[in-house]
C-alpha cells in the first residue's frame, strides 16, 4: 500500500472513531453501575434472587458476546412482535412498556441501542465479580471496629468499606476496561459502522491486510490513554497501602 | 458500684459450647485481667459483651442497662437503640489493631465522635490532640495507618477508643500482634490508664503486667472461670491445681 492508502485510510477510520468511543463510553455508563447492582443482588439474602444472579453472571460470562449482541439485536424485534401479536388477540391496546421497545425498534438508532444492551449486560457480569471479589476482601475487622464505634451499618458501607473497595479493584477494572476497548470492534457481526467494520470493508477495497494494521494502531493508541488513565487514578489511591 | 455485671453467659458454637455458665462483675475504676489457656473462650466472652457475637443465655447489664436477659431459657437482646446507646459506652481494643486504612491517625479519631455523636469537628479534633499528646502521638496526625509502627497502630487504636469517652473499654490481647520491644509502650499506657481509674477488662498473656497492673484476675478454662481473685492471692498462692498448672508454664518466661 502507498503511503497516501495509508494515509486516507486512517482518515476515514478516524471518522468512525467516534461510533468506537460511543459504544465505549456508553457501555461503561450503564454496566458499572449495573455491576454494582448485581453485586447487591448477588448477596441477597432471599436465595432464589442470588440463584438468578449466578444464573445471569454464568450465561453472560459462559457465552461470546458476539452471540449476546445477535440475540439481543434479534430477540427484541421477536419480542415485541410476539407481544403485539398476543395484545392484538385479546383486542388490547399497545402501550407501556412493549410501545417503548417498539418505538425504539423502529427508531434509526436501534443497532445503537441493541448494542449497549448487550455490551452493558455483558460487563455487568464481569464488574460484578470483580467488584465482589474487592467487597470479600475487605477484613471482617473493618466492620467490627465500625460496629463498636457505633456507625451505622450505611455508616460504615459509605464511610469504611466502600472507599476501600474503590482501591482494591482499580487493578482489575483497569484489565476488563482495555478488553472492552478492543471488544467494541464485536458490534461488526451486526454491521455497526465502527473502526473495525471500516477497516474490513477497506481491505476488500485495496486487497491489503494494511487497514487492520492501521485499526489496531487506533486501538492501541485508545489503550494507552486508557492506561494512563488509570495509572492516575491509581496513584490518587496510593497514599496508603 | 458495678458497672458490668455478666450472670450465667453461655455461648456455643455449633456443638461446641465455648461459654458454660460464666458469672463475674466489674466495679467502676476496677482493672480486670482475663487470662487462661488459648481456646478457653477468652475472647469469645470479649466478643459476647461488646455485642460482636450473640449469646444463647445468661444476663448481661452495662452501667444498669439490661442488654440481655433471659426469659423461659432464651436469650432476649434490649432494643436496637437501647444496644447502640450500650455500645456507645463501651470501647474495645482489637488484637489486630483493625484501623481503618484510608483514614489518616486523626480522621480514624474523629470519625465516630464527629459522624456518631455528631460533636463538631472542632472539639472532636481538640479532644483528639489532647488523646493523641497522652500517647505519645503528637505529630502523626496526618499519617496513615501503614505509615506507622505496630505500637503506634495501637496506640491509634486505644485513642480512637477513647475518643467516645467509654465507661469501660475492652482489650483482647492488645499485644500480642506486636514485637516484643514494641508491647512494652501499649503496657506503659494501659497502667497510665489504669492510674487514672479507667475501668478496663484485658485479655492478656502477659502474666507479669496482668500481676502489676489489675486488681482482680480472672482465670478461665474450657469455657468455665476456674478461678477469680486477687492478683497477688491468684498469682501467689492458689490453691487450684488448673491454675497452678496454667501459671507453672509462664514460670521461668518471665
Ligand atoms: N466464629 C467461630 N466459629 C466456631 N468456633 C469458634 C468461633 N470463634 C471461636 N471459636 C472456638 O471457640 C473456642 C474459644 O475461642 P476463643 O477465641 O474465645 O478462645 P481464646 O481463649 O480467646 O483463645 P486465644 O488465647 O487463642 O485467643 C475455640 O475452640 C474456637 O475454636
Ligand atoms: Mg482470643
């Protein structure tokens, strides 16, 4: 490939490089504080819930994400579908909740929405483990010494254990967050217009393996930031051990 | 005026029955040292009253306040608040220190009189000078835990008990996660407090200090107190032949 290819087909690259960053951004959103919620779901005490919750975090851990985005970008048109079919029979009306899924079917950004769907539930599954696993961590101690001084136990979660917890899971949050940078490049089985599409459409196109080089230069360059990134936020923590 | 007064606490765990009916009070100002052979429950009854563990039975009154009695065979806690009200009267010094890490040497201090008793950050962190001055600490404000010395730590960890100002505080082994250069400062303050008439129940394997510093000793074994008494009558001449074999190990150590 010419230096000018290359050079052009980093360009046009660069202009999905924001249907990239979307998906990234998006996703983080919504699974972090949905893996904060699984993890409380996980510790509930009514067993059948926690069952439910290793049942979620099995599949979703258990299976490609690839699969998850092709079920999910197909299972809600099926659904709704089939919702509408059932309320058409009885000689309901549509509305609620199966009307907002049908309108956002047909809205242009369905693919978009499917996406972070899949994405968010996906890395719902892993936060939570890890989130868990920073929450074991903490020495039963902790909540003893809190418990004699009289805190309440939203007392302690807030003040004691929670910020400790932060700390302890940094690291491994750090590790799932670069993976999730290079799984965006998953939302090409539906055809998602991302870095990772074009650069497969632009090998056809100049019979070269270059544009995924190129690609994973992009993806590189994403994971540094990402790295230093938290290299920072690690260092904020670093004043005790 | 007794101001802890256990009667009949029994405590198993599982099968294992770790407390068998134990009796004793505490008078105000009184030092109390537990000893006793490792697994005889000494801890367990640390834990049994400062309500970390929940009894099976037996009553158990703090300043005149019934935390726990029991009626028909089953132990009956008082109310949440009345328990909080009890808990906030009572200190304990953990073995391991248990500092909170992320909390500088003044924020552990202030944190319960500040977020618990709601005192004002002002005259929490005044009083906390003045706790932090008595253990030798002025200066360390600002560090955090991992920043200090095992002796330090503790010595956090005494000041952060008596930032609640207790009637009584609890310290279950309070040395012996500490090198032994380092137990003589915790022992230096203990007897500082003892001289100042804080009521004080230590779970000690230092045998010497317990002698020195309590004026009531408190023997247990298997989950039974052998036996209680003087310092220098349970020290010096007992007549029990449990005791006399448990003190006959620490002969010649110290
Ligand atoms: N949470 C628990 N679950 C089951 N058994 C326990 C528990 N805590 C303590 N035990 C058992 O209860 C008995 C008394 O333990 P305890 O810690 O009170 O002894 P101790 O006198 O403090 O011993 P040490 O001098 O070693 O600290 C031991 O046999 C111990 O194994
Ligand atoms: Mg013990």
């Amino acid at each position: 490939m010419k230096t000018d290819d290359m050079l052009n087909v980093a360009k046009i690259l660069l202009e999905y490089l924001p249907n990239t960053l979307k998906l990234f951004f998006f996703t983080l959103l919504f699974s972090i504080p949905l893996g904060v919620l699984v993890t409380g779901l996980k510790r509930c005490r009514f067993k059948p819930i926690s069952w439910l919750t290793n049942l979620y975090i099995l599949v979703m851990r258990g299976t490609p994400l690839m699969l998850q985005i092709v079920a999910v970008y197909y299972a809600i048109p099926m659904i709704v579908k089939g919702a509408k079919d059932s309320v058409a029979a009885n000689g309901g009306e549509i509305g609620g909740f199966i009307q907002f899924l049908d309108d956002c079917m047909h809205s242009e950004s369905y693919m978009f929405v499917a996406l972070i769907v899949a994405f968010s539930l996906n890395y719902a599954a892993y936060f939570a483990e890890i989130f868990r696993g920073g929450l074991e961590a903490i020495p039963v101690g902790q909540y003893e010494a809190a418990s004699m001084l009289g805190m309440t136990k939203t007392q302690t979660f807030f003040r004691i254990i929670m910020p400790q917890v932060v700390k302890r899971v940094i690291p491994a949050t750090a590790n799932e967050v670069i993976v999730l940078v290079k799984d965006t490049s998953l939302a090409t089985i539906i055809a998602y217009a991302e870095i990772m599409l074009k650069a497969k459409q632009m090998m056809n196109t100049y019979s070269s393996i270059m544009p995924l080089f190129i690609a994973g230069i992009f993806y590189f360059v994403l994971n540094a930031v990402v790295t230093a990134v938290f290299m920072l936020i690690e260092k904020h923590y670093n004043y005790y051990h | 005026m007794s101001i802890l007064e256990v009667n009949n606490l029994s405590k198993s765990f599982g099968d294992l029955q770790v407390l068998k009916d134990i009796s004793f009070s505490v008078d105000k100002g009184q030092v109390v040292s537990i000893i006793g052979p490792s697994g005889s429950g000494k801890s367990t009854l640390l834990r049994c009253v400062n309500q970390l563990e929940t009894a099976d039975g037996g009553e158990i009154t703090v300043d005149g306040i019934k935390m726990l009695t029991t009626e028909n065979g089953k132990a009956v806690y008082a109310p949440k608040k009345t328990l909080r009200d009890i808990r906030l009267r009572i200190g304990l010094v953990f073995q391991n220190f248990n500092l909170f890490p992320h909390k500088s040497v003044m924020q552990n201090i202030i944190e319960a009189p500040v977020h618990v008793l709601k005192k004002s950050k002002q005259e929490a962190v005044a009083y906390a000078e003045e706790l932090l001055e008595k253990m030798g600490l002025t200066g360390k404000e600002k560090s955090y835990p991992c920043e200090l010395s095992g002796g330090q730590q503790q010595r956090v960890s005494i000041a952060r008990a008596l930032a609640l100002k207790p009637e009584i505080l609890f310290f279950d082994e309070p040395t012996s996660a500490l090198d032994p250069e380092l137990t003589g400062e915790i022992l230096k303050i203990i007897k500082e407090l003892a001289k100042e008439r804080m009521t004080m129940v230590i779970v000690t394997h230092e045998m010497e200090f317990a002698r020195d510093v309590s004026n009531h000793v408190i023997f247990m074994d298997g989950g039974f107190i052998v036996e209680e008494g003087d310092p220098s009558k349970l020290f010096g001449d007992t007549q029990n032949e449990r005791t006399k074999q448990f003190l006959s190990r620490y002969k010649g150590t110290n």
